[in-house]
C-alpha cells in the first residue's frame, strides 16, 4: 500500500485534513469493513452494506466516524448523517433514506472516487469515533418528510410547485418545483397536473437523462401524460447533472440546457428530483442574473423548506438560519464578485468557490455561464427573456 501524505491528498482533494483514524478509546470497537462500489450519478462512493445492516453495528446518525481506504487515505472526525448537512467540499459518511447503501461522499463535489485513486472491490473501513457528536446538527437539518398527499395543505405546497416572483423578473414565466415525471416521493402526478395548468411548454430536467426518463414511463405508477407529451414532442431537455455547482460538467450542461431554452416559448418549469438543491442553484442563478436583492434571492430559496419541512422564519428561526449559513450561502459564496462585499457569505472573498473580477452578483452570474459554454449572445438572450 503506498503512503499517501496529509498535504498532498489536502491539496488533490477538499482542502481539508486528512489523517489516520485515531484508536477507538471505547473497550468494544464499533467497525463496518465493506467493498466500495463506484456510485457514478453524484461520483461518491458505496460501501458493499445496506443502511440498516451499517446502523445494525452500532453506528447512528449525528456520530463522528473515522473513514479509511484500502489505497491508503483515511479520514477523522467525519460526520454520520441522513442528510447532506455538511459546506461544500466536507466529507461525509451518508445513510440517505431511499438509496440502497451506505456512502461516503464530499458534499456537492465531483471526483470523489477518481480523487481517492479508488477501484470496485476496494476496502472502505468506518470506526466510530465519538458518539452523537454530531446529533444537534443531525436533528436540525433532518430530511425526513413526508410522501403523503394529506399532510401538505394544497397541491403545490406538496409539489413545492411556484412560479419564481422576485420583483425583477416577468410574472408567470419561470416556475420551479418536483420532478413531474420521476414518482418515487409520489409528487410526479401532482407536479404534472401543476405545469399542465400554467401551461408549461418547456421543462429543465436537472436529473435525469433518457434510460431514466424512459424507465419512469415504463413504470406501473406512471400518470404524467402532460409531460410525456412535452417529452415526445422535443420540449424537455434532460440534463442528467449532479450536484457540484463548481464543475466544469456542471457549467457546461446548465450553459447547454439554458441555450436550449432560449429556443423556445414559455412558460418554462425547472425542477430536479425534489426541486430543491440543483433546481435552487439554477433558479438563484436567473434571479441573479435578472438582478434580484438578496432578501428575494433568500426568500424564494428558503420556500422549500418551508414547503417540505415547516421551516420558516416566523416559526422556526434558529433552523431557518442555520439553513441559510449552510446551504444558501454556499450560492452566494459562488458567485459572490471580488470586491461586493455585502454579498459575501461565511468563507470570505480569499475563499470563494468560483473566481469572478465582475462587479456585480449579476455579471458573475453572467460569466459562469459563458464559462460552461453558452455564448454571450445567448446570455443576453437569456436575460432579455428573464427580465422585466
């Protein structure tokens, strides 16, 4: 096994410190060795063991477990959640409720299993180290919600369907929500009724690509005829992305899906699986570009939260607030230009994740899409659609 030094994988990898596990102080160690198998959508890596069979061995989520490799990288001190309640680029040890195995993953960050020189067949080992460290987070950014119909007050609450309505962009043409086609949170058939009666002609799917698309229309449970329909006719650009926001794949698909849009006819609908972390970057992204304010930015971001778990501000400020540091301002950090600092989240300008001179949220917005590809013509396209 050759030997991998903390500067070097800090420098390959996440910026972060890597170092070998510590000795479990505990007199009966709590450990799960397992083969790595390649999860290719969001490029993490799977354990060989369901999330029942690891918590079985006594691990639970909100612990701190210790992660090593068989190709000699090892990680301490890493959180065990449901949820991915970590910044981007920190690592994590995930039991996502619906996904077959345990995983190992940096947050919104490709190259994970390429970056740990990792093959199939593989050993992953997680000790724990210390228990319900991390269980105050873990309560706090919890995903469960619930699939039911008649817990959520209207239709669009439970498909977390809305048109996008910050004052700078024209009314009744963007909407943003839930998958109408991929059913397994039982939303596809509500979201599809939804964009049948906006009158949807485009779609922006974020997640999916064709064997997907065309599994969920052979599936049993399939009643999105409106969507098939737009899917037939050419209206529904897939776009299969993952979830690190700073790749350049990332760029290009947005920069090829938006250039697709610009081609066509409103209303458009945006949506991913949930209609929360990718379609919540892409919508953050128009609204930027149409000039938005951040409290329109925060508040249109933070109705998902309320839509899926009940968390506002009026009622739940803490939570509210520990979203926003976490989540909301991973965008802003992204896009945040050099010297605006009333834009800057919590990592400061030395730290940003994508390097813009631009002076404004909006030009920044502007040159990331250039960047991926889309032409400035076609940005200037685009805006001119967005805009009032």
């Amino acid at each position: 096994m050759k030997h991998r030094s903390i500067i070097a994988l800090a420098t390959l990898l996440f910026g972060l410190t890597a170092c070998v596990n510590k000795e479990n102080p505990k007199e009966e160690l709590v450990m799960a060795e397992m083969s790595v198998i390649h999860e290719t959508k969001f490029d993490s890596v799977y354990g060989d063991l369901t999330i029942e069979g690891f918590m079985s061995k006594g691990f639970e989520f909100g612990d701190s477990v210790s992660v090593s490799f068989s190709t000699g990288y090892s990680f301490d001190d890493v959180p065990f959640y449901d949820g991915y309640y970590v910044k981007t680029g920190a690592p994590l040890v995930i039991g996502y409720p619906g996904y077959p195995y345990i995983d190992f993953a940096t947050n919104n960050k490709a190259n994970c299993f390429q970056n740990l020189e990792l093959k199939e067949g593989d050993k992953m080992t997680i000790t724990l180290n210390e228990k319900g460290k991390y269980l105050v987070e873990q309560e706090t950014f919890s995903t469960k919600y619930s699939d039911n119909r008649s817990d959520y007050s209207t239709n669009e609450v439970f498909a977390n369907f809305r048109p996008m309505e910050v004052s700078t962009m024209k009314s009744n043409l963007f909407y943003r929500g839930a998958s109408p086609v991929d059913n397994q949170h039982s939303r596809a058939s509500y979201a599809n009724r939804l964009i049948e009666e906006a009158g949807i002609k485009f779609v922006l799917n974020l997640a999916d690509n064709q064997e997907e698309m065309d599994s969920y229309i052979a599936s049993e449970d399939f009643n999105s005829q409106y969507a098939l329909n737009l899917y037939r006719e050419g209206n529904i650009a897939l776009l299969d992305m993952g979830v690190d926001f700073t790749s350049s794949v990332f760029q290009e698909k947005l920069a090829t899906g938006l250039t697709e849009l610009v081609k066509h006819d409103g209303p458009y609908y945006i949506h991913c699986t949930e209609g929360k972390d990718r379609t919540g970057f892409v919508c953050y992204l128009l609204e930027t570009l149409s000039g938005a304010s951040y409290e329109e930015l925060e508040n249109d971001y933070m109705i998902t939260y309320d839509n899926y778990y009940g968390i506002n501000k009026a009622e739940s400020k803490s939570k509210y607030d520990a979203i926003v540091d976490l989540r909301f301002k991973d965008f802003i950090n992204l896009l945040t230009p050099t010297h605006d600092g009333s834009f800057l989240g919590d990592r400061g300008p030395s730290t940003k994740l994508f390097s813009s001179s631009k002076s404004s949220l909006a030009e920044a917005a502007k040159e990331y899409l250039i960047q991926g590809g889309m032409t400035e013509e076609n940005v200037d396209k685009l805006v001119e659609i967005i805009k009032k």
